[in-house]
C-alpha cells in the first residue's frame, strides 16, 4: 500500500496531478482540498494517499489531510460507492461540506 508520497508537482489537473518521487511520477486522483494545496510546479508536496487495487489497474487517490483519507474510506466501505464515486464527492466537495 502507498500510504502516502512526498514529490515534486510535474503536472496539475483539474482533479488530479502527478508528483515525482525519486525519479517515478505518480498520477494521483485528488480531492478538492488537496487540489488547492497544490500551487506550483516544481515545489514539493506531501499528500495522504490510498491505491485502489484492481485486477486490471492501480489507481492513487491523494488527500490534504487524515480527515479526507477517513472519509474517502468510510464512502468506499458503503455498498455500491466505488473508488471514483468516492472520489466525485470529495473532488467536488470539502470534507465539511460532507459530514455537514
């Protein structure tokens, strides 16, 4: 599991980026706080991360804060809540907005 990644911002999305980490850039989905987070290309960012492991794909889902990352599991523990479905709420809405 990548519990988290330390990296260099190489490219920014509008609900994602890649982060570069010891020579290997990282597409990582990311939530709306942790989009905000992420100002320039270039600098280094710290993010919390949970990969999705699929029989066909590897998937990273990045967050700003413990708080994110608990929600984002709690929503895919919900029957039919998957990993992009998690990550539409949390791209779209704070973690406040959520549990308001």
């Amino acid at each position: 599991m990548i519990a988290s990644i330390r990296g260099k911002l190489i490219f920014k999305g509008k609900n994602d980026a890649v982060l570069e980490a010891a020579g290997v850039g990282y597409h990582v989905f990311l939530s709306r706080t942790a989009t905000e987070l992420l100002v320039n290309i270039g600098e280094e960012y710290h993010l919390l991360t949970y990969l999705d492991v699929k029989e066909n794909s590897l998937q990273l889902f990045g967050f700003s804060d413990s708080r994110e990352k608990e929600i984002y599991r709690l929503l895919i523990s919900v029957s039919g809540i998957g990993p992009k479905i998690a990550h539409s709420f949390l791209a779209n809405f704070t973690f406040e907005e959520i549990i308001g």
